[in-house]
C-alpha cells in the first residue's frame, strides 16, 4: 500500500469514529431520561469567552448538610446527585453519594471546592469552672461547588449573546424563567438538549 493510499485509509478510519461518536451522542441524547434545571444566573466574571455563555445552577453549589446522602466530599472527588422533580415541573437536587446510587435520576459531576460555612462566635457560662468562656457552634452549612459539564454553553456568537443577555432579565419573584432541557444517561453524565424559555421549548440543533 502507497503512502497516499495509508493516508485516505487512516482518514476514512478517522472519518468514520468521529460519526459513531456523533450516532453515539445522539442516541444517549434521545433514549435518556429528560429532567429540567432551572438556570440561576450567569458567571459576571466570565460571562462570554469566545462563543460560549457561563451559566449556573442548583448543581453548582450544593449544602450537604441540608441534603440527605453523603458528606465526606473533597475537592477533585466525584459526585453523583440525586434530582427529583417537583411541582413546577423543574428538576432540583435531593441527595448526594459518593458512588452511583443505583436508582433514581443522578447526575454525575466532579467536586471543585468544599468549605462549611460555621455560625458566629457566642458567649456561654462554662458549666464546669461558672466562668465565661466564647464558643463556635457547629457548622450548619457544607457547601460543595461542583461542575456537571453543563456550565458552559456553547453557540454561535449571536445566540450567546442572546442567552447573556436573557439571562439578565428577572421577574418580580427574582426568577429568571430559563431552563436547561438534560438529557440523563444511565452513567449520569448530563447532556444540554436546548432550553425552555418563557415555556417555550427550543431544542438545539446537532448537525
């Protein structure tokens, strides 16, 4: 086999993982479970690089003491998060584990920073000495910020620009009225299928 001859077989090879890959996600895409997550703002320090939009949600930072689970995360660890969907039809965290639970819609994500929030220092008599002494109660917040793969949205210049600037926009409740549309395969890792805006659904595009 010539030289020319190598490079289209290793091109058509190259050609073709690249289509699986692309039938792949679009399988995992349209066979998984699809919950809604409400979309709570966009990161002011990088709100647009490039063509992409920053956007948080509950998953991105998580009270572990204020969740049922596990709370022994450290930063670089991963996370799964149980979601269930309330009233509103949105999607919102209920638990976390340190392994897949095994049931349940969990979303699969990685620990970034770990910090517990404590209360003020009080004064109290010492019931020992009778003396006074200043105590910190325990902490009563674990927060966990963590990424899902989700943070980043990714669209034409125009469209990125679009969603920067609806996601300024808050009702009188301070609701932005956005949501992610995810998809949720078995492994948990999450996909972005569109958005709900307003209650209109708008499902990106993948060709």
């Amino acid at each position: 086999m010539n030289r020319l001859a190598r490079l289209g077989l290793i091109a058509a090879l190259m050609s073709g993982f690249l289509v699986f890959l692309l039938a792949s996600h679009l399988e995992r895409r349209a066979s998984s479970p699809e919950v809604l997550i409400p979309v709570e703002g966009y990161d002011p320090r990088d709100i647009l690089l490039g063509h992409y939009a920053n956007i948080r949600t509950p998953l991105n930072r998580l009270d572990a003491y204020a969740l049922e689970g596990d709370d022994g995360f450290a930063e670089g660890d991963r996370i799964w998060v149980t979601l269930e969907t309330g009233p509103d039809g949105t999607a919102r965290p209920v638990a976390l584990h340190s392994a897949h639970p095994g049931t349940g819609l969990v979303a699969q994500g990685r620990v970034r920073q770990v910090y517990e929030a404590s209360r003020p220092l009080t004064r109290e008599t010492g019931p020992e000495t009778g003396e006074p002494r200043t105590v910190r109660e325990e902490p009563e917040e674990l927060w966990i910020h963590a990424s899902f793969n989700i943070e980043r949205y990714y669209a034409s210049r125009e469209r990125a620009i679009a969603l920067q600037n609806r996601l300024r926009l808050r009702d009188v409740t301070g609701d932005i009225g956005v949501n992610l549309i995810l998809a949720i395969p078995a492994d948990g890792a999450l996909l972005i299928k569109g958005f709900e805006v307003d209650g209109e659904r708008r499902l990106d595009t993948v060709w």
